[in-house]
C-alpha cells in the first residue's frame, strides 16, 4: 500500500466526525483512543503536553475507515490495528512529514510490526518497554478475605495525598514526566473518578481510579497501594468496590495490567476480569553516529 493511504489532521472535530463510529463499533480494543480523544476533547488539546496532538486515519477506497492514528507527544504513537504493510505505509508517511516518533503503544502484533518498520525507515533504536494485557470485567467476585475499612470517593481534602501516590505510581511503571500528577488529581476529584480505601481510622490505605465513561466504557486506571501496605487485600477490594460501581451503571468495566506483574494478573482475575487482547509499548532513540 502506498504512504499517502495515511491522512492527517490536527482537527480533534474532524478526526472524531470521520473516525468516530469506528472507533465505538469495537469500544474495548479501541478504548484508548476513545478515552484520550474524549478528554482532549473535554479537558482542551494540551492536556497532555503543550505539543498539538495529531490524529490520522486510513480509509478502504469507499471511504469508511480501516484504521486510526493518534499521538499526544511526548507520548508514544497509539494505533489500532493494523497489518504488518499499513504499519510501514504509516512508519513512511510519518517519516515524510518529518513527525518525530518517540514510541509506539498498540496491540502487540501491530506494536511490533511498528516498531520494525520505524527503526528500518527511521534508522532507529528501539526497545521493547512494557507489555500489557487488556481485560474486560465478565463475572465479579470481591477477593476474601475482605479487609477491615471501606471505600470511599476521593474529595479535594485527599488532593495532596493523590498527587503524592499518583507521583509514587508514575515512578513504578516508568512514565514519571509524563504526566502532571496535579492537573490529574484535579481532574479525577472534579469528576469523582478516584475511589480510596480507607483502614477503620480513616487513613487511606489503597486507591483506584476510573476513567470517565465513553462509548458504553470505563476503564479501571491507575490502581495503587504504597509498598509498605501491600499484601493487605487492599488493591484487591477497592478495585472490586469500583468495578461494582461501573457495572450496576450498565458499563462494560476494562483495566490495563503489566505481564511482568503476576500478582496483580492473578488478582484482576479472581475478582472476575477476562482477558481481551495483548498490548505492547516500544520507545524509539536515534541510532548514534
């Protein structure tokens, strides 16, 4: 396939207009862009970073969507999926219109078949980062034994706290700069979208987020427990107080976790989390000279 198949825009109104039904007619594998654009679309086009976001989108010869492109430097690329051909025909437009690429985050067939094509064309390095398995909630079951305290939602009194643990969190999984853990914590307490357990005393012990609805979705993000708390069923219950929540609200329940994390795999899968499809992120740097 040729290049010029991949049409960009830094029109947020126009990409959602073209690309929009497709985007919702598979709302799980598609949950990130979905997400990212409703809070561009919310929360203003630099909410994460002062860069333009540029969308794109690949188009069958009648003209309905085949394929979508977004990225919010200085995050990495996200794509739906495509084939090994669309991954270079894209790799060679975005090398065409001089767009630097930090990295790719995209279902794993299509993350790697990316990430060859850019480090070929681009005469690049690149590494694998993180790999990730998307799960969709089918059946829940609250993980025994439940521990003492309850879930209550974060207000603006837990803002430092929130800040503090999301900076903790960032760190972990090797995305601190990436993100301001203030704008997210305003955000997340303005829309109620982080719960905290709480031990008997009241001190918080464990949260978890929820991305806002979108599509018929919410997606479980990010979940944390300070180390010195683990091993408590904390992580484990309030995960399962919001995945209740977003259920009796008649949405389809969604979290990311990292494959190198077997204790949070096994965890999401007791209380009831199905596995949907792997993901992969690779970050790209010029080869030296």
């Amino acid at each position: 396939m040729r290049p010029d198949d991949w049409h960009f825009t830094e029109d947020l109104d126009d990409f959602l207009a073209r690309a929009g039904d497709f985007l919702r007619s598979r709302p799980a594998l598609h949950t990130v862009p979905l997400t990212v654009t409703d809070a561009l679309r919310r929360r203003g086009l630099h909410v994460y970073g002062a860069e333009a976001p540029l969308f794109g989108l690949l188009t069958h010869a009648d003209g309905t969507v085949r394929a979508a492109v977004f990225h919010t430097p200085p995050h990495p690329l996200n794509v739906t999926p495509v084939s090994a051909e669309e991954a270079d025909a894209l790799a060679a437009r975005l090398l065409a219109l001089g767009h630097a690429v930090p990295g790719v985050s995209a279902e794993r067939e299509t993350a790697d078949a990316f990430a060859a094509a850019w480090q070929r064309r681009a005469e690049a390095r690149g590494a694998l980062h993180q790999l990730q398995r998307l799960y969709r909630l089918d059946g829940l079951t609250v993980p025994e034994p439940v521990p003492d305290g309850r879930a209550r939602v974060a207000g603006t009194a837990d803002r430092e706290l929130l800040v503090r643990w999301y900076g903790e969190f960032a760190d972990a999984v090797g995305r601190r700069g990436f993100d301001d853990a203030g704008a997210w914590a305003d955000a997340r307490i303005a829309q109620g979208g982080v719960t905290l357990w709480e031990a008997p005393d009241g001190t918080p012990v464990a949260m978890a987020g929820v991305i806002p609805p979108v599509a018929g979705q919410v997606r479980v993000a990010p979940v944390y427990t300070p180390a010195g708390l683990r091993g408590r069923g904390y992580a484990g219950a309030v995960t399962a107080e919001v995945s209740r929540v977003g259920r009796d609200a008649g949405m389809e329940v969604l979290l990311f976790t990292d494959l190198a994390n077997p204790t949070s795999n096994a965890l999401y899968q007791r209380i009831g989390y199905r596995s949907v499809a792997d993901f992969a992120e690779y970050r790209f740097a010029s080869r030296p000279q």
